[in-house]
C-alpha cells in the first residue's frame, strides 16, 4: 500500500450537472488518488473540511485516457 498523506488524497471536486444535484442531499463527489482506500478518503475529507462527519464512502472507476 502506499504511503499517502491525507492532502495527497483528495485530488479535485467533480463538477457536473448530475453532482450539482448531489450536493442538495450533501452528497460530494471527487476525483482522488488512485491508491487511496475508503478510509484514507474519509479521514482526508474530515481532516480537509473540519467539522464535517463522513458518512460513507462510494468508489467509482473510471478510465480516462491521456492525450
């Protein structure tokens, strides 16, 4: 496993129509590292956004091609 830090994890928000209408059930989506596990996101997202209590975390792979 890699040796990630919690600010290492957390890469970028994704921005589009379908996770603008998450974000009124407070549902975040981001494109993280991709080593990083369940918990290492969570405890970058409570760490990043104090205050803030994860509730769970869902993955998604997704294959991006490079140019």
């Amino acid at each position: 496993m890699a040796n990630i830090q919690y600010y290492d994890v957390i890469l970028k928000p994704v921005v589009t129509e379908k996770t603008m209408a998450l974000m009124a059930d407070k549902k975040y989506t981001f494109l993280v590292h991709t080593e990083a596990n369940k918990t290492q996101i969570k405890e970058a997202v409570e760490k990043m956004f104090p205050g803030t209590k994860v509730a769970g975390v869902n993955l998604s792979l997704i294959h991006i091609s490079e140019p």
